[in-house]
C-alpha cells in the first residue's frame, strides 16, 4: 500500500524520533512505564505506516458494503439509515412491560428488544416450584400465547422490529410471537426481528440452557431451516459474543469464540442438509462495547473482516449477504458501578461511539442504574438520548467508517483478527466448539482473562472511576425500580384460569404430536407452533421436549 522507499524513510524517521523522545523521558517521564488496552494488550507509543505494511488496501479494508466488509456492512452506512436505536426492557407482568415499550416507542425507540425472566429462560410457568421468588424479576413472565399476546397489545409487529433475549426456548417465543401476528393479521412473511437462539454461549458463559448439545443444535437448525421459508425476513440466530466479554473475556477473546460457535452452527446447518446461501444471510451477531474507545472500534472491523473470510474461504458461500456479518451492539453491562452511578451516562456515551464508529446495526444503550436494579422510565429515556445526541449532534454519522485509515486502528484491526483466528484454529484443532466447550477450554481461557482484570482493579493497576479511585461519600441509592413481589401469584392466577378455559383435549393431542415428532426427525417448528396456538404453556411445551431430550449436565473440570 506504501512505496517501498517511502517506507524506508519512514520506519527510519520513527526509529529517529523514539531515540530522541528517551532522552526528554529522562526530564519529562510518562506517566506510567506501559500502556494498556482496556483488554491488557500493550499500546505502542506512536503508530505510522510502519505498522502497516503488510496491508493490502483492496484486499484486507476494501470499500464499504464490499467484501471483506471491514468498513461496513453497507456502502452509505448511517447517511442511508441510521442503526435501529433498541431498549432492552421487561420486567414484572406482560401488561406492565407492555406500557414500558409503549413509552419507548413514544419517545423514538426504533425497535424492541425483550427481556424475560429467569424462569421463562429456562422453560418454566410462572407456577413450577423452582420459579418461586424468580417471576417477573430480570425481565417480564411469559407462561403462554395469552401473555404474548397482551405484551404486544397495540403494537403493530408489522412496523416494529423485535430482538427476544432468549435462547433454550427460542423456538416456542418465537412460535408465540408468529402466533400474535396472526391474530394482529400480520402474516410471519412481514415479521422482522431477531431470537437470540445462541445455546452454546449459554453453555460457555451464561448458564440458561436446557437440553443437551445435540437437541439443542438440532432446534437451531429446525429454526434456520423453518425461517428461511415462512419468516424470511426474521435474522434466526443473534450469535453472541456479549455475555462471553461480560464473563470477562478480552476483545480478541469475544471476536474468536464468538466466531468459533458461528462455525458450530454453519456446521450444523449444512449436516442437516442446508445450502449455506439458504439461511447464512439471516445469521447475525451480538457484542458488546467496553470503555477502551479505539480498541472496540477496531474489534468491530476485525469481526467482520475475518467473518467474511470464512463464510467465502471455509464454506464456499456465493451469496455476498452470507459473507456480511450484521450485528446488534449492547454498551458493557459489566463496566457499570453502583458507586457514582451518574458515571455510568459518560462510560455508555464511549461505548455507544465505539459501537457506532465500528458500524453497528443495532444498538442498545445500559441505564446509570442498572448496577443496581432494573432502570427507572427517566434512566431509560437518558439512556436513549445517549443515542439520539450520538446520531444527530455527534458528526459521526456524516461519513462512512470516519476512523479508517488511522495507523493505531488498522494495527489494531488487524492484531484483533490474527488473535482471534489463533482462537479459531485451536478449537478447530480440539474438534469444534461444542468439544472445546465440553472440554472447558473456552471457560478456563475467559476464567484466566477475568481473573487477570480483576488483579489489576484490585491492586490499582487498573482504575474504575469512583470505585477504586476518586470515591466519595455516598447516601443509599433513591428511586430504584422494585418488582412488585405478588407478581408470582398474579402469574400463577392466570395460569388457573388459563388451563380452566383452555380446550385442554386439544392441548394434549397437540403436546402428544409434538411428542412423537421430538421422537422422530421431523422439523419440530411445526408441530411447537399448533401446540401454542392452543394455549399449550411454555412449561407444558419445554417438559415434553425435556422427557424425550434430556437436560445438559455441565461436567467439565475446570
């Protein structure tokens, strides 16, 4: 990319310049030895055209909307279409969690984006002894068609987008979701949105799985393939290398398991007997972004360019949307401290110009409080300014991928990918990443990076603002959000008058079908999608497939 002899001048100019910056070092010192990346990788003084000599422009950066993609997955970007600016919200029951989307909505949220509790998560009604004390805490309760209906109660899903946080059970979410749309009269070809449907991250850093690796794969791919033909326009997997930084993995960490389990579902779809041009365009990507601006930025570029390779290189995919990695972004729940909450507004406002500058698609912003419990109406609203100004006040979104070109990002693009790629090969040498997760390589690896981070808050290397340095003297927090605790009983309640006006004959046959297909190798959307329609209940759904597939035991030593 450089000439030859320029480069040779250059490289000496720079050598010239540190020779002589030593000797000032020696009146006017730095203020620390080395410096760091908010993942622990060193950061040179100065960067020049040195440090990119074995970039080829055409081959490794590209145009926007081009392969490799590395400066975007579209060629205008954001002076096109700005990022769909989500809120994930949800919490207690779904009439409550409905007015919270209402009001996002009212105040210009693009898209929805949908917690559920804990026992939701995990395949649970709201009345099973294990969800005692866990209903409608982290995210809101949905036991059948009846809640998913009243949760998008006056939402047009044909002129919104949806993202549903869930995973074991995405494919009864999403059968509930399709379900709401007829009654709405919106036919599943017009649905647009996003499950999460990402069971191996569960595996490896989140804990919210269910049925052992084979079924749960299986179910993944029943989805891409019933997708690809009812519901196109839905993105059928959000593969997720959020909750695997939020375990305290680094940056080359997120992009390289990430990827790892995105070749696990590739994989797993093409043995099922799927071209990969047949549902790779709907496959999309989740990360997350931390404080250190520049690294982030470069982390997002990095994913996208050796996504890229892979799809073309690996499997052969034609089809360019097959090679063009699309994700959703979510600011770093784990950066946020309870002490000085008003802190948090600053570390989100970094982290949403990372995940812009690094060509996001979607983007939802942390709340100040969610240190400390679930947000406030005024925290989310902040929150979602945090984007707005971003997008309308910032000039970032004038030009396509602003910080291209600088010599410290393209180093870094590039150190990100090779990293991440030396992940890759090393679970391709351990079997995959179903075998390494199975093997716990991947949680020693995060477990190792976590504890690193930790060391370094702990003895001041590293200072989080407020927390270990800067503190002051505080009165306990006001105005948190509570759940009301007699959710769990309204829930158990409707789900009384639920089975008492239910035709439950019909429930059975259809748990009964599906049943017998779970037995068999029939695509299982099907006969998931007639259960709910009958106001068969998540639970009731979730215990067939758990009598037939089993539950997943972690039983690595780590």
């Amino acid at each position: 990319m450089f000439d030859k002899e320029k480069m040779t001048q250059i490289k000496e100019g720079a050598q010239a310049f540190e020779a002589k910056t030593q000797k000032s070092l020696e009146k006017r010192p730095e203020r620390q030895e080395k410096f760091y990346t908010g993942s622990g990788d060193e950061v040179k003084r100065l960067y020049t055209p040195g440090d990119l000599e074995e970039i080829d422009y055409n081959a490794d950066l590209g145009l926007p909307g081009q392969y490799p993609y590395t400066r975007g997955a579209q060629p205008t970007m954001y002076r096109g279409r700005l990022w769909t600016m989500r809120m994930y919200a949800g919490f207690a029951t779904a009439e409550e969690s409905n007015k919270r989307y209402k009001y996002l909505i009212e105040q210009g949220s693009m898209g929805l984006s949908v917690a559920f509790d804990l026992p939701t998560q995990i395949g649970y009604d709201s009345d099973h002894s294990l969800s005692e004390g866990e209903v409608g805490k982290v995210g809101v309760a949905i036991d059948s068609l009846a809640d998913m209906e009243i949760l998008f109660d006056g939402i047009p899903l044909d002129k919104v987008s949806t993202s549903m946080t869930i995973n074991a059970p995405a494919s009864v979410l999403l059968a509930m979701y399709i379900a709401v749309g007829e009654k709405q009269g919106v036919s599943a070809d017009k649905l647009r949105g996003t499950i999460q449907n990402d069971i191996l991250k569960e595996y490896i850093a989140r804990g919210t799985y269910i049925f052992p690796t084979e079924p749960s794969m299986r179910l993944i791919t029943n989805i891409f393939e019933y997708c690809s033909k009812e519901v196109p326009k839905w993105n059928t997997i959000s593969i997720s290398g959020y909750h695997i930084r939020e375990a305290g993995s680094t940056a080359a960490q997120e992009v390289g398991f990430t990827l790892a389990d995105g070749i696990a579902y590739v994989d797993a779809a093409i043995k099922a007997g799927l071209d990969v041009d047949s549902f790779a365009p709907r496959l999309s990507f989740f990360f997350n972004a931390h404080n250190d601006l520049l690294e982030e930025v470069a982390k997002f570029r990095a994913a996208r360019r050796l996504w890229a390779k892979i799809m073309k290189e690996r499997f052969g995919a034609k089809d360019p949307r097959s090679m063009r990695l699309k994700f959703h972004t979510q600011t770093g729940g784990s950066t946020l401290t309870a002490q000085q909450p008003e802190n948090n507004i600053v570390r989100v406002a970094i982290q949403t110009l990372a995940a812009v500058l690094g060509g996001t698609q979607s983007l939802h912003t942390n709340s100040k409080d969610e240190a400390l419990a679930l947000p406030t109406e005024d925290s989310v609203r902040v929150a979602l300014r945090t984007q707005q100004v971003v997008a309308y006040e910032s000039g970032v979104t004038n030009t396509v991928d602003p910080l291209a070109g600088s010599y410290y990002i393209e180093a870094k693009t590039k150190e990100i990918e090779d990293r991440a790629m030396e992940y890759i090969k090393k679970i391709d040498e351990i079997g995959g990443a179903p075998r390494a997760i199975d093997m716990g390589y991947i949680q020693q690896e995060i477990m190792d990076a976590a504890y690193q981070y930790q060391k370094e808050v702990e003895s001041d290397e590293r200072i989080v603002v407020g927390m270990n340095k800067f503190q002051i003297e505080e009165e306990a927090p006001k105005g948190l959000l509570r759940v009301d605790p007699s959710v769990g009983e309204l829930q158990k309640n409707k789900l009384a008058k639920l089975r008492d006006e239910r035709d439950n004959e019909v429930v059975s046959e259809k748990l009964n079908a599906l049943r017998k297909a779970c037995e068999g190798n029939d695509n299982l959307m099907p006969f998931i999608l007639d259960a709910v329609r009958v106001y068969a209940t998540l639970g009731e759904i979730c215990g067939v497939m758990r009598e037939v597939f089993g539950e997943y035991q972690q039983s690595v030593n780590l």
